[in-house]
C-alpha cells in the first residue's frame, strides 16, 4: 500500500507540474469534493456558537477545532479505505484504487504547491515548508496503515489459510482484531496530525 501511494502521489505531481489534460479532468471533482467538505467543516464549526450575531465575536475552544479535524480525517479514512475490506477480494480493489485517488490528490495538491514554495521561498519561510512537509508525510503514513488493515481484512475471508484456520468467519473475525491494533497506531498519527494543523507556527 506504501508504494500506490508513493507512485499515485508523484504521478499526480508530476502530471500536474506538467498541466496533463488528465491531471486538470482529475483536479476538477477534487476540488469539488474538497469544497463541499470545507463546507462541512466550517457548518460543524459553526454549530459551536449559539447564534450568528456573536460568532464573528466568539472564539471557538481550539481544543474543539482539533477534535472535529481528528474525527472527519479518521471518519473519512476508515469508510473509504478500511470498511470496504468487508467485501472479499473486490473490496482490496476497491482500497487500492481509493488510495490510489488519495495519493494522486496529495501529489496535486500537496507536494505541487509545496515544490513551487521550495522554489520560489526557501530560505525565507523553511521551517513552514518543512512543517507542511511532516504534516503531509504523518497523514500519509497513517493512510497507509489503514489501507493495509482494509485489504487484509478482505483478503482474510478469501484466503483463510493465512490466519491459520480453515474457517472464513475465524479469519475475517481476527483480521478485524489485527485492524484494531493498526488503528492504535492511526489515532495517534491522525490526532498528531490535527493538534500540528491547528496549533503549529506555520
């Protein structure tokens, strides 16, 4: 999962450093669902204040801020590139080319505009570069352990031997207990990513 994520990223960045007409069809509905999730976003945060007249007035706890950013990153992560593994084998498809999607998206939006400061400010601004890059990288690596637990999940009831055990219900039931031990490993690497996001210098 590591490396569809690493080629899907630079593919994107690439494609997108070169304005690829399949870089700019692709760029359109991610902008869009992007767009419509900041939306979301900003609703949820909202919600926090009693009433319009007073928001642009009231400061929202920045604790709130990162634990509405933790929970829609790890909401979002786990329908799309975990829960799909309940389906044998296709659902492992489905993860990949999920995570394909993301990394590409991650290239395009994430490693251009970056590639573009390291060019234009380093020197002047290094240690934001540098704090976009580690934020960037822990997200990705936390998308990395989820997608693995999704296609392991899948693959468990198709291949049960894997776990040892002749039944598909044992191993889809102990696929689930290894994607929860991962997903210790997400938490952390996501709520990391939401306290740097909301409370880091850069």
């Amino acid at each position: 999962m590591a490396a569809v994520y690493i080629v899907s990223c630079l593919a994107g960045w690439y494609l997108g450093s070169v304005q690829s007409v399949l870089a700019l069809e692709i760029r359109l509905p991610i902008e869009q669902a992007n767009t419509a999730m900041q939306g979301f976003f900003n609703s949820i945060l909202h919600s926090f204040v009693p009433t319009p007249s007073i928001r642009e007035f009231v400061v929202v706890p920045i604790t709130y801020i990162i634990l509405i950013i933790f929970s829609l990153a790890l909401i979002q992560t786990f329908s799309a590139t975990t829960l799909p593994g309940v389906i044998p084998l296709v659902g492992a498809g489905i993860i990949v080319v999920v995570s394909w999607i993301e990394g590409f998206a991650v290239g395009q939006f994430t490693l251009g505009p970056l590639a573009q400061e390291l060019s234009y400010y380093v020197g002047l601004d290094y240690a934001a570069f540098m704090g976009n890059i580690v934020i960037a990288a822990i997200g990705l690596v936390g998308n990395v352990f989820a997608a693995a637990a999704g296609v392991n999940i899948s693959l468990s009831s198709a291949h049960p031997r894997r776990y040892s055990t002749q039944r598909r219900l044992t191993a889809f039931s102990m696929a689930w207990k290894d994607a929860a031990r991962v997903y210790v490993i997400v938490v952390v690497l996501y709520a990391l990513c939401a306290v740097l996001e909301v409370t880091a210098p850069f």
